[in-house]
C-alpha cells in the first residue's frame, strides 16, 4: 500500500502544468510531503532518464528559500516527485483581500524571493517560470521557490519547448523578443513584476497575448532606446516599435517607498546585461533601510 515502500498517499491537493499533486505521510520522517506526480509515459525514450539526472542535480539545491524535493521515484507511467508540503502560496496572499500587507511584510516576501534566486543562481540553476503561484509559503512563513527547472526539463504542455517557457505576465522583454541565450536576468525580470504585484496588490504587467505584452512593457517602462540595450536589434523576433516614453515609474505605485521604487527599476532594467542580479538586489538599500523586514512567522496569511 505504501508508495515506494514509504509514502502513504492521501487527498489531491491541487493539479498543475504537468500533473496531480497529492498529500502524502512520509512514515520514514512523519512529516506531510506533496508527491507530484509527472506522466512521462508519451515521451520519447531517453528523455526520462535526462530528466531524472537533472531532477537528481536538484536534490543538491537546499536552502531555505527553495523546496526541498525530498525523494523522485518512477512508478506506473509517470515520475513522482515529493516535495515538502506547503500551506499556501505567494498568489494567495496578494489575492486576499483580508490580509493586509505592511511596508515591512512586503519586504521580507521580496527578499526571500530573491535570497531563493540568489542561491540558484550561484550554482547555475535557472528558474525560468517565476510566478506568484510558484512561490510557496510554509507553515513557518518561509517563503519557498518551486517547480525549479521544470519547465526547462519538461517543457510546458501545448507550448514550444524553447523560449516560451514563463507565464506571459512574468516574461523578461528578451524572451518576447525572441532570445534563446538568454540567462539569469530573465528571473530577475519576473521577480520585478512579482514585487511591484506584491506592493499594489495587482498584476503589474497583465498582457492579454505575447504582443500585448510587449505593448503593456513598453507603456509602463517606455520603448527601448538602443543605446539602453544595444543586443536588442540582434534579437530573433526584434521588430521596431513606435517610440513610447516612460511614464514615472511613480505614477504607476504611488505607494511605494523611493526605496522600492529604485530597486524594480534596477530589476525591469531591459538591457539583460545591464539589469541587477540577485544578490546585488539583496544588497540593495531598499533591504537594509527601515523598516527592516517582517520575521517570517509574523508575516500574515490566508485563514
Ligand atoms: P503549476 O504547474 O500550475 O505551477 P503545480 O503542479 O506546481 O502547479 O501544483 C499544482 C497545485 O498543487 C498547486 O496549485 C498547489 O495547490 C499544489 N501544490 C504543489 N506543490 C505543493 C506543495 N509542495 N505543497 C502543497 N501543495 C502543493
């Protein structure tokens, strides 16, 4: 009856992209796990065992801002995956309408997001679909980075394989246009549209298709100039656009704190090689001036 002769599977708790999520008792640990389960049985031959090396690589990446996936096992016709199990997630808590955000509480969602990128990106591990509902939140508060590299390893059902890997709303301005050498900065980009959602409480950048959202980017950010991004003509899918300028970024957050208003912009930078990293975001003023971040355990969530 136990799954691997060790997990005790109970109610669906969700369905995603790539298949059922389970509730499960871990009778080795007693701790609650999630167990995603990913059918891989109309893939080709080989691509199984790729992908169980990589899903291997990422049981290295510990850290307190990622999910730990605990154990992978193939069973039947898919692979299982068993995470820690988390109560809520980041989209939760900026869609409730209860829950009320402090200065304070914004900053520490913002910076254990980016200490989750940091440690990723250190080690040369991509996220690639930053999204609120990708980033978990545990009974402790801790805010966790998942579905790390899935969408590199398996693709996004019904889409192409390469460069449209992001939800729409997150996607960086290179990967609209077309880049396939693209590298870290297009999580930064999304975590920038993840932080401007969490201090207005809406999505910042809600384009309705790929080119709307280009339209949507550029309204709010103005046009591209190519002395801001000079690889931008070299771009597959550049095309030139009709010059729109920039409002201030102000306009678009009046509540936000200087502070926080600098650092998006260092984030939405559309030059990739210009754009801030993780970690120089983590050093960035906005973190260490007042008020200081919310304690995890304090943060609000949904009841
Ligand atoms: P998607 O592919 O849409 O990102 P997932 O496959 O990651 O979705 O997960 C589907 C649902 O399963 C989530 O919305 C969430 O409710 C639940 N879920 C996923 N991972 C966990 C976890 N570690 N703990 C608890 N619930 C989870």
């Amino acid at each position: 009856k136990l799954l691997e002769n060790r997990y005790l599977k109970g109610e669906i708790v969700g369905e995603g992209t790539y298949g059922i999520v389970n509730k499960a008792i871990d009778t080795k640990t007693g701790n609650i796990v999630a167990i995603k389960r990913i059918r891989i049985g109309e893939k080709k031959e080989g691509v199984n065992f790729t992908a169980l090396r990589e899903i291997k690589l990422l049981k290295e990446l510990k850290d307190p801002n990622i999910i730990e996936l605990i154990d992978c096992f193939p069973y039947k016709d898919s692979l299982h995956l068993v995470f820690e199990f988390m109560e809520t997630d980041l989209e939760a808590v900026i869609k409730d309408k209860h829950i009320v955000l402090s200065p304070a509480d914004t900053k520490s969602y913002a910076q254990m997001m980016l200490k989750g990128l940091a440690f990723c990106h250190k080690k040369w591990v991509l996220h690639r679909d930053m999204k609120p509902n990708n980033l978990l939140i545990g009974a402790d508060g801790q805010l966790k980075l998942a579905d790390f590299g899935l969408a590199r390893m398996f693709g996004s059902p019904g889409r192409n394989f390469t460069h449209q890997v992001f939800a729409r709303w997150y996607r960086a301005p290179e990967l609209l246009f077309g880049s396939k050498h693209y590298g870290s900065a297009v999580d930064i980009w999304a975590a920038g549209c993840i932080f401007a959602e969490l201090l207005t409480r809406r999505a910042f950048l809600p384009g309705s298709s790929d080119i709307d959202q280009l339209g949507k980017i550029f309204a709010a950010l103005g046009t591209p100039k190519p002395s801001q991004w000079p690889d931008m003509a070299y771009l597959r899918d550049y095309v030139e656009y009709q010059y729109v300028a920039a409002p201030p970024l102000r306009t678009l957050l009046p509540m936000a704190s200087d502070d926080a208003l600098d650092l998006l912009s260092k984030m939405l930078t559309y030059d990739p090689k210009a754009r801030i990293t993780a970690q120089q975001a983590l050093e960035h003023r906005y973190f260490s001036s007042l008020p200081a971040p919310t304690r995890p355990s304090q943060l609000p969530r949904p009841r």
